[in-house]
C-alpha cells in the first residue's frame, strides 16, 4: 500500500455549477472530501470564474461572484483543502475562442479549440487570464495551465507556414508555447509552480524535451482514466521524463466522462481498477518524486487504504444492484432517482410499446394513425400505460427538484430533456392517441 503519508492525494474537483455553491461546500461537499481523506481540489474554472473588463465575454451567465470566489477559497481553507486553480491556455479553448471577440486567435479558424501560437495576442490573453485568476488567490503554490489535447496544432495557415522553414516541427511550436505561459508565472509569480497535463509530450525524443528547457519550469500531471492502465509502461515514461530533467510528477484518474460523453451513473468498478493500477505505479516509482494525485471522491478511502477491490464489490453492489439507493451523502436523492431512470425508464416503456402484443397487435402506428382500436384491447393495457405516465411524471418532478437544490435551471433542463423526455414523450403520445381514438363499435353500420 502506498501511504497517504507520501501519496499526497489531491481531489480533481471540475468547475461547479451550482447555485450558492459556497453554502453546499460548506455544510456538506468539503467537510466530506476533508473526512475522506483529501487534501486539496484543483479547481477548473472555465466560464464560471468572474472575468472582468475585457475578458468579461468569458463568463458564463451564472459564474461566480469574485465574493462567492473569496467564500469558497476561504471555506475550502477551513477544512485543510489546498486549491490548485486549472485555467485552460492552449487546447481545450472553446469557452474563450467561441466568442466574436476572441475568435481570430484560433489556430484554425473553422474550430474554437486551440488559440493560435504565433499571434502576441494570444500569449496576452492567456496571461490576462492567469492575472485575474491569480488575483482571487492567496498564498497558491501551484498553478495548473492545462494544454492537454491541443488538437489541429499545425494546421492552422501561419503554422504551416511557420513549419515549412527548416528544422521547425510541431512539437517545438508546442514546447514554445508553454514555456512562454510557464514562464510568465514562475517571473512574475516565483512562489508559484505550473502544472502541465503530460499528453502532448510523451511522444516527444527526450532530446527535444530536454533541450527545451521546459523542466525547470513546470511539474507534469500525468493522466490516464483506463481500467487497464499499463504499469510497467508508465514506469518507463516516467523514467523518460526524468531523464529529461523533470523532478516531480502528480497523477490523474477521471472525474467523470472517461467512461462516455453521454453517461448517466459513474461506473464506479471502472474507477477503482483505474486507481488499483496508479497504486502499483506510485509503488514502483523512487521514493519522493510523486507530489499526488487528482482522483473522484469515491476512490479516496481506496487509495488511503489500499482497500480497492473491497470498495470495488461493496459499491457495484450498491449501485447496481440496488435501485433504492439510500445515504446521507450530498446528492444521494439524486443518485437515487437517476438511477432509477437510468435502469428503468426507457426499459419499462419498451416493454408496453413494443413488447405488449395487444400494442404491437392492435394498436400499432396503422391503428393510431387512423385513430381505431377494439373496444376490447383498449382495457388491456391503457391502465398501464397511464399508470406508468403517472409513475414517471411524478418521479421526473422529484428529480427537478432534487436537481435545482444543487444544478443551475439551465443544467437540470438539458439532463431531463436529453435522459427523460424522448421515453416520456413516446409514452405521453400514446395515452393522448388512446384518448383520441375511435373504440366504439355500432352494430347498425
């Protein structure tokens, strides 16, 4: 087991949106990260953070006050939770480039996803990012930059141009670009270290990464959110890594979205095999070069205890074979309803739609298209149908609900729109088509 005592575990703890989040942190989201064993969040803010004056477009319509801001650094102090502000600056630019005002700093003009290297512009907006951010923050050590997944770099048409010109390459534009923001905070911000996600270096020669000179100025976060993560291959990247004259190293298992975009529970299994895997690389790598790692609160007791399969066991259990999910953790109302909807929603409207021989027989897209079913089969399933509208209306209300306490109005419509209304709709459609419809039979025509 790989102590917590130098495991210095650290919480990746994605922008939040929810509403007086400072209250909900306070009563319930930090004390129990702290219990659990965490130590700090590393903090992407994206459009939720205030920016102002001329980096005001950024922000989001219900971001943060800079006093909600204040409230959360100071609460998440209060309960020995270290923050480590995450500010996106070369991949992963949407939320900044999607805006008229920025838009001509992209790499390639058709995508919002990379600024553009080679315009001063773009180095100034980064920085003037970093400042205002920089400014809510006190006594910070460490500063996370991004620049994972800079897709489409080099082919935007000063890159092109810029590498025909001999001994230019992709990744020496990369490597230019970060050390250019790295170096703006460890000048201006000398107690603060960068942080740099590793992916758009590990295929790097070790003699380009370290002529660099990029390791005297950042700490890589090295991420992997796969079940089967290849121990002995990390342990030879971060060999390479030190070979180029990198020090110190975090790692990162998955938040959420490393098991599908559109993915309604968190497959729980999934992450802990992830984290039993990172235990056996902190395990064999020298003692003192690892500084923690970003992982989901659910694994915290796993990686402190080295208890991973147990937790693995008891909590698919719990998950997924019980429904009726009880618990006095934030959101377990939530977690219980989209449960159930994730399980059973579209499966029990299938089964009366599409499975029930006197829909499919005689109610079937011929029969309500002309509005006419016997007067007999009607009795055979209406009362399901409507008993199952009436379930599903009644537990999709609760869920609003439960949601609004915690999600902006915005972030409960779309989940209810894209996880509940295509089932509820089909079964809405129905009950409206019986009621239209002809089950009267006269024996004079």
């Amino acid at each position: 087991v790989f102590h917590p005592s130098s495991f210095h575990c650290k919480v990746k703890y994605m922008h939040c949106v929810v509403p007086n989040s400072y209250v909900l942190c306070n009563q319930q989201i930090f004390p129990l990260l702290h219990v659990l064993g965490a130590n700090g969040i590393l903090l992407e803010y994206e459009d939720m953070y205030p920016y102002d004056g001329e980096l005001k477009p950024l922000r989001a319509n219900d971001a943060y006050s800079p006093s909600e801001v204040k409230e959360i650094l100071k609460l998440a102090k209060s309960h020995d939770l270290e923050v480590i502000p995450l500010i996106q600056t070369f991949g992963h630019m949407e939320f900044v480039l999607k805006h008229k005002e920025f838009c001509h700093l992209r790499e390639v003009a058709m995508f919002p996803n990379t600024v553009n290297p080679h315009k001063e512009d773009s180095l100034k907006l980064v920085i003037a990012m970093i400042e205002q951010v920089m400014a809510l923050h006190d006594d910070l050590r460490w500063f996370h930059i991004g620049c994972d997944e800079v897709y489409y770099l080099g082919e935007g048409e000063e890159s092109k141009e810029w590498l025909q010109q001999e001994e230019n390459t992709i990744e020496k534009l990369c490597l230019a670009h970060m050390k250019a923001v790295a170096s703006h905070i460890v000048s201006t911000h000398p107690t603060v270290k960068p942080i740099v996600w590793d992916d758009m270096l590990r295929r790097m020669s070790k003699e380009t990464l370290r002529d660099s000179g990029l390791a005297q100025l950042i700490e890589l976060m090295i991420w992997d959110y796969s079940p089967d993560l290849d121990v002995e291959s990390k342990g030879f990247l971060i060999e390479k890594y030190q070979k180029c004259n990198f020090s110190k190293f975090w790692f990162a298992s998955a938040f959420k979205g490393a098991t599908g975009v559109n993915q309604c529970l968190t497959l729980i299994g999934h992450h802990l095999k992830n984290h039993k895997q990172w235990l056996k690389v902190a395990e064999s790598c020298p003692a003192g070069i690892i500084r923690g790692i970003t992982l989901t609160a659910i694994c915290l007791q796993a990686l402190k205890n080295g208890t991973v399969w147990f937790f693995l066991q008891s909590l698919t259990q719990i998950l997924f074979l019980n429904s009726d999910i009880t618990g006095t953790f934030p959101g377990n109302e939530i977690l219980s309803l989209v449960s159930q909807i994730a399980f059973h929603l579209k499966s029990s409207v299938d089964e009366l739609l599409e499975n029930n021989r006197y829909v499919t027989g005689w109610f079937s897209p011929y029969h309500r298209k002309r509005k006419k079913i016997h007067p007999i089969m009607i009795h055979h399933f209406q009362p399901d149908a409507i008993r199952l509208l009436t379930k599903w209306t009644v537990l999709t209300e609760e869920l609003q609900t439960a949601m609004k306490k915690i999600f902006y109005t915005t972030a409960v419509e779309e989940w209810i729109e894209e996880n509940v209304q295509p089932s509820l709709q089909r079964l809405q459609g129905t009950v409206d088509d019986l009621n239209c419809a002809d089950f009267t039979w006269d024996c004079n025509v």
